[in-house]
C-alpha cells in the first residue's frame, strides 16, 4: 500500500500557480510513489477551468472535497503565509517572490513546514537571509531574530523535453 500525498493547491486555476501546480501533480503521479489527492484551491479571482476530460483525467480523478484523516504527507503549493502544516511531513512549495526580502509573515509560515521547495536561487537566497530581530516591547532590548529555520531546496522550473 502506498502511503498518502495530499497536494492542496490551485490544481483548475488558469494561473501561474495553477500550471506550477499542474507540473508538479504530474510529476509526483510519475513517480508511482504515492497515493495522490488532490485538494483544489481557489487562486484569486482565477478562473478554474483549466482542466480538460479525456486530457486531464490523471488529475480530475485524483481530486477531493476535503481530508478524512491526516496524510501522511502533505504539499502545499501557496504563498507562503498561507502554510499549514496538516499532514505527519509537511511540504511548503513556493514561487516567493524575485526581491531580496521576504515579509515576517512569510517567514513564519515557512517555519510551520517541514521543508520548503523554491524554483530559483534567487528566491533561495531572499528566504534564507532575511532576518528580523524580535525586541522586547517594554524594554526595545533584542530578544531573538525570526528567520527561516526549515530547509530550502531548489526545484528548477524547466522545459520538459
């Protein structure tokens, strides 16, 4: 028995996080791995009409309405502020953003996953090396800095040849 994925993501939404996410679904069903579902999410004001019967029948017939039980892993393919960690092993997947800090917020979601997936370097960087300090309201003293604490790793977005 294979153990259970849950990918809650944008997976109908004709938007850039719908095709990343479309792309990444295919690529986990590919591997053969996992018992694949799919928890679809509205993206904004998107759309959600991307998927095709007959064309897209690998990711409609794997779409759920809600979770029975926790997964024994969960990917979250948002921005990362609206991580949750929901499943025994969490996987945040993120574009970020191409600038060189990332908000708090962030920050903090980031921290609520086990691991985070980027799609450059460049973002790589912006995550891991901003760093806030936390101060003391009463005092302004420096009590500790809030910073990304979950691992990163690059998953290149290419051209599939």
């Amino acid at each position: 028995m294979k153990p259970e994925l849950v990918i809650s993501c944008p997976a109908t939404s004709r938007s850039g996080y719908g095709d990343h996410s479309r792309d990444i679904i295919r690529s986990i069903i590919a591997m053969d791995k996992f018992d694949v579902k799919i928890l679809d999410q509205v993206w904004g004001g998107c759309p959600r009409n991307s998927l095709t019967h007959g064309k897209d029948d690998d990711i409609i017939s794997r779409l759920i309405n809600n979770l029975n039980a926790k997964p024994k892993v969960w990917v979250q393919i948002t921005v990362p502020n609206e991580f949750q960690p929901v499943g025994e092993y969490n996987i945040g997947i993120t574009a970020g953003m191409e600038t060189d800090l990332v908000s708090a917020d962030w920050i903090a979601g980031c921290n609520r996953m086990n691991m985070i997936i980027v799609p450059s370097k460049h973002s790589k960087f912006a995550f891991e090396n901003t760093v806030y300090d936390q101060t003391d309201k009463n005092s302004g003293q420096v009590t500790g800095q809030l910073k990304v604490t979950s691992p990163i790793h690059i998953l290149f977005e290419g051209l599939d040849t």
